[in-house]
C-alpha cells in the first residue's frame, strides 16, 4: 500500500497520534523541568521512505543533529527515530541542569549524552503510547542508541528501508516562556505491520 492509498479516516487517525503523543511529550517534560511547557502546533506528514531526505537533509540545515534510535518489537515492528539540532539540545540540557558547554570536562559530556537520551526516550516513548493506546496492540521498545553527526549521516543509517515504505514524520516543537527544543519524530513501520497499525482506523 502506497502513503496515497491510505484513507482519509486513517490519515486523520494517524495524524491524532502525533498530536497525542506532542501532547504527552509535553506534559512529561513540564515533569522533568518542572515548569509548564507548551506545545507548539505539530504538523504530521505521512510519506514514501525516499522522500524523508528531503525532510531531514535539507539544504538550510547544516548544523549537527542529534539521533535516538529505538527498533520496536510486538504486533507491528517498526523502527523510531527522533531528531534534535544539537545546539537545541545542549541548550535544553542547559535550562534542565543550569550547567553550560563552558563547564567542559567529561562530567559535561555524560550529563548532554544522559540528559538527551532522557528526552528522547520522552518524545519517543509519548508517541509510542499514544499509538499502543488508540490501536491497542502491543509493542515494546529496545534499547535506545544515541549518535551524534549530520542529518544525512541519520538518514544513512537507515538505507535498507524500501523506497516506497510508507513513514510517519512529526515535527514538534516545545516552549516555555521562549522555545525549549524542537523534535522530529519519525516512525517507520516493517511492510507487514501497516496492516496491524491501520486496522483500528478502518482498513
């Protein structure tokens, strides 16, 4: 089945789960920070595979990215990747534990790599449970590996994935009183677990 295929029930269905899932993300990092943060509008896009470089790798994004990386197990394998530049990521590990780059040292770098990883395990894990609770299947999420490097080096590690796989990519952004970290979540589900995602929405 082809992203165009899909109905507009299960498009409007999928594009529910972003918006729960910002919605959670949000709630759990007012948590962490303890402050309320808001959530800006999500936008949810379902596409073929061989257009999500565009999304990632375009031309304005030069800066370094940050990639956590979760491959799911259960009724319906897929695979989750969420996307930080990682200027905002050390920037809200720096609103999270008053410390700066400034500080240096390895206790800096294992508080980024610990407190990143916390944040994506948040954005990913929101998501995770907004699509577990609308669809009612189960799924369970490995270990998470955490790399740092260009937004084509994430796309790369992802070449085996067909062309024309259908994926799920949410842009999401989260503020305080001025914007805390934006994310890009994307979840990439085998062929065979579109079926399993989808039969709860009318396919």
């Amino acid at each position: 089945m082809s992203a165009l295929e899909l109905s507009d029930m299960q498009i409007e269905a999928m594009k529910e789960v972003g918006n729960i899932g910002a919605g959670h993300a949000a709630t759990a990092l007012s948590d962490m920070l303890g402050q309320p943060v808001q959530i800006g509008t999500p936008t949810v896009e379902i596409l073929p595979f061989s257009s999500l470089a565009g999304h990632i790798s375009r031309e304005d994004r030069r800066v370094s990215t940050v990639h956590f990386h979760v491959n799911v197990n259960g009724e319906a394998p897929c695979q989750i990747v969420v996307l930080f530049d990682e200027a905002q990521a050390l920037s809200f590990v720096s609103i999270f534990t008053g410390m700066t780059a400034e500080d240096g040292g390895e206790m800096f770098a294992t508080v980024v790599e610990s407190t990143i990883k916390e944040v994506g395990n948040i954005i990913g894990g929101a998501y995770l449970t907004a699509l577990t609770s609308l669809t009612g299947i189960t799924l369970i999420a490995s270990v998470p590996t955490l790399s740092t490097g260009t937004a084509q080096s994430a796309f790369l590690e992802l070449m085996t994935v067909p062309a024309d796989q259908e994926v799920f990519y949410v842009q999401t952004g989260f503020e305080k009183d001025q914007p805390v970290i934006a994310g890009e979540f994307i979840l990439i589900p085998e062929p065979e677990s579109i079926a399993p995602l989808l039969s709860v929405f009318g396919l």
